[in-house]
C-alpha cells in the first residue's frame, strides 16, 4: 500500500471534533494519542521531522483502530489508514513479536493452525477451567500476560472441520456461501452453528466453503501487509471457483466483513487487476444480519414465533458494523421480534478490544477503556449482552467477568437461533 501521510495530515483543519470521542484519548488525554495528533505525528514522519524510534512505535501503538474519528470527522479523514500504514513502516524496522509472526504463520497455514489449537485443546481443562456454555476459558493459574482473563474457548473441532460442503434446506438451486471468520471458526462455534440452524429454519441452501481462509484483519491492525496481501489473493483466487454459483456471502463477525468490504479494496488499490477481482466478490458480502433482514423473509418468521416472558438484552454496536459498515438497526430489529431490547446510555462507543497488539502487550489500556461501557452495560440490569462480533464479545466478557457483573454474553444470532428452538419445543 502506498499511504499518502502528508495528503491526510495536512487535510487536517484541527477542529478537535473527533478529540473527545477518540476511545485512546478518553483514557489517555494528551494530544499525541488523538487522531489530530496522530495525524500531525505522520506529516512530521514524511517531512523527515520525527523519526520512527522505539516511542513513536508506542504512541501509534496505542491506537484501537475503532474509527470513531472517521466517523466524525467532517471530511472522514482516513486516520485509521495513516496508523495502518505507519504499523507497517514500524514493523519493517523494528520487526514483529515472536508471538504475533507465529499467530500469523498459522492464520496463513489453516491445516497447521486446525492441528495446532486441536492438539492445544487437549490439554486445556488442566491449565484452565472450561465454561462451554459461554464458550470461554479462564486460566486456572495468574501468569503475566494472561492474568486470570477470560478467553474465548478453544475447541477441539473448528466449526469448519465440523461443517463443510453444501447443505440442501430447500429443492431450488439458489444458495449462499458462509464466511465464517476465525472467532466463529475456533472459539465461538455455536454463533456459526446457529446461523446454520437459522437458515434451516428459512429453508436456504448453504454452501460452506472448506478451503476458505482467514480475512487478514489481525495481520492488517498489526502492520503485517505481507500476510494481509497473501490472505486477500488466497481467498480471492478460492472465492471465484464459486462466486457465480451463488447469491450471497455471509458473515456473521463485524471484523471480518468490514475487513472483506472495506479494507480489501483499500489494500489492492495499487493492484488493479486484483482490485477488479476483490469488487467482483464483495458486491456480494454481507453481514448475515444484514443479510437475512433484507433478503429473507426472516422477520415474519420472528414475528410467528410466541414467546411468553421475553428476556432483556441490550446490544453493543461493534465499531466495524456499525462505524464502518453502518449495520446497526438490522440485529436490533431481528432481536427485538423475541426479546425485550434495552438500549444502553452509549451503545456505539467502542469496547476497547483494539487488536492483537492491546490484547497482549497494552492490556491495560483496554481494561481502561472497557470500564465505562460496563457500567452502561450494567444500568441497563439487562443479563444479557449481545454484538455481532467475536472481539467485543471476548473484551467484554473479560470486563464484565471482572467486575463480577451478572450478564452473559450471546451473539445475536445465538440470541435468534434460540427463540427457534424454543418454539419448536413448545
Ligand atoms: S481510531 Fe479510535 S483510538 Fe484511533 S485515533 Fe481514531 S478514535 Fe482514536
Ligand atoms: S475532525 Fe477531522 S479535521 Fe477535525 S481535528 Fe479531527 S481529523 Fe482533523
């Protein structure tokens, strides 16, 4: 990718509009962790005024890439895309964690990745205890780095070992494709094995790609382009051995979708033959909420299902859905048809998961910046929490498990798969 860091910090009029809103800022007021700032510390980069030593590495670090300030911003200025683009400039020089290179080994090499988690899996319920109701783990011992946190679980099958190939739910030929995404593929199996209950439910063809890989977001947070790059060819080149035969590609993970709709036409731009063939396949990705809303007849479904006492759930809007994607009424309206919705005071500010990178290194800052969004979580005494996204959903299980807050976490899908089974029950 070829940024122009001198074109977007100097497009910059320093309004201050996005400072307040800027999810690092709020935890860390000082100028240079704020998109202005960070603007400002990437024109001074290509002017030659500031080199990219160990302290700028971390202050462009400390950004969570959630996009609150392009949203903001009157002329959507692309920060996001600047601190990409310095990650990469800073990982060519200082190199990347060992940790993070054998994260992104495996996200290149599924086979490897399949055997390495399953062989993992084994062993987990000695060094953690295992909650499969709520699909996490938490370790059984506090070791730095890891420090009593809840993690998503680790399975011993992927959903994609489990599930693979055509499934006939009707006698027409039309079907649509699912992407899974790794949290649904790994960890949070049963949003994907719900998402296949739901279109059984309605009756849909679906075809489960086996070879599809994962769409690149971690790599790309990080300043990976070279993994970022392989990932998007490998998928693209798999995607058009069916792209003709069906009608839709759904995903049911914010990240992944905002990564294939957004990012991937972004990252080829100065790849025209591959730019052409990213478009061909993203005119038919959607989130699946989005999706089934539009597309199906889902909500009359929903609407036919009775259900006494309906339980109260509050849903958090991911950044990438709603920030990026602008999906936020479509899982609301699909929830609201059986469940009672109580919206929080800030449903769209970020989570604080912010990547692999905060995740590990810079903790702290997301367990700062998860810390009021519990609260609103809280206020709203809904004991259910629900997003479309697999990283909010292990950030904030984490916080709320923490502070000893009584509410589960439960995909929308999860959510909508449930009420089916339910009335079939019934
Ligand atoms: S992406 Fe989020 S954390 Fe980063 S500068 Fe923008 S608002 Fe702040
Ligand atoms: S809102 Fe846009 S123009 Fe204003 S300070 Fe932020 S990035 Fe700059």
């Amino acid at each position: 990718m070829n940024f122009d860091f001198t074109k977007a910090s100097e497009a910059c009029v320093k309004c201050g509009k996005c400072v307040p809103s800027c999810t690092i800022h709020k935890i860390n007021s000082d100028e240079v962790t704020s998109p202005r700032g960070f603007l400002e510390l990437v024109g001074a980069h290509q002017r030659g005024e500031l080199e990219l030593d160990k302290n700028a590495k971390d202050i462009f670090e400390k950004c969570f890439l959630c996009t609150t300030c392009v949203s903001i911003c009157p002329t959507s200025l692309p920060t996001d895309l600047a601190i990409e683009n310095i990650r990469f400039k800073i990982a060519e020089k200082f190199g990347i964690a060992w940790f993070k290179k054998v994260y992104f080994f495996l996200l290149r090499h599924r086979k490897v990745m399949d055997f390495s988690f399953s062989f993992i899996s084994v062993f987990l319920p000695v060094l953690f205890k295992i909650d499969r109701e709520a699909q996490s783990m938490k370790p059984r011992l506090s070791l730095p780095f890891v420090d009593k946190r809840v993690f998503p679980l680790l399975n011993r099958k992927s959903f994609l070992q489990k599930h693979k190939g055509y499934i006939k739910n009707n006698p027409d030929t039309k079907k649509i494709a699912l992407f899974v995404g790794c949290f649904s593929n790994y960890h949070y199996t049963k949003t994907a094995d719900s998402l296949l209950e739901i279109l059984k439910a309605l009756k849909i063809n679906v075809f489960i790609p086996p070879k599809q890989h994962c769409c690149g977001a971690p790599a790309f947070f990080t300043g990976d382009f070279k993994t970022v790059d392989k990932l998007i060819k490998q998928n693209v080149e798999y995607f058009e051995t069916f792209i003709d035969d069906i009608d839709a590609i759904i995903i049911p993970e914010a990240t992944c979708a905002a990564m294939i709709k957004e990012d991937w036409g972004r990252f080829m731009q100065e790849q025209p033959q591959w730019s052409k063939r990213v478009a061909k396949i993203t005119s038919k990705v959607f989130m699946a909420s989005e999706w089934l809303y539009a597309k199906t007849n889902i909500l009359e479904y929903l609407k036919s299902i009775h259900v006494e006492n309906k339980k109260s759930v509050t849903y958090h809007d991911p950044c990438h859905a709603r920030k990026v994607l602008k999906i936020f009424k479509e899982p609301r309206a699909l929830l609201a048809e059986n469940y009672n919705l109580i919206e929080m005071s800030d449903p769209n500010q970020c989570c604080g998961f912010g990547g692999v990178t905060i995740q590990s290194e810079k903790f702290e800052l997301a367990k700062k910046a998860a810390k009021p969004k519990v609260e609103m979580i809280k206020q709203t005494k809904a004991k259910i929490l629900s997003a479309e996204c697999g990283a909010c959903r292990m950030q904030l299980s984490n916080a709320l498990d923490k502070d000893g807050a009584e509410v589960v976490f439960s995909h929308p899908l999860e959510l909508i798969a449930k009420a089916i089974q339910e009335n079939k029950k019934n």
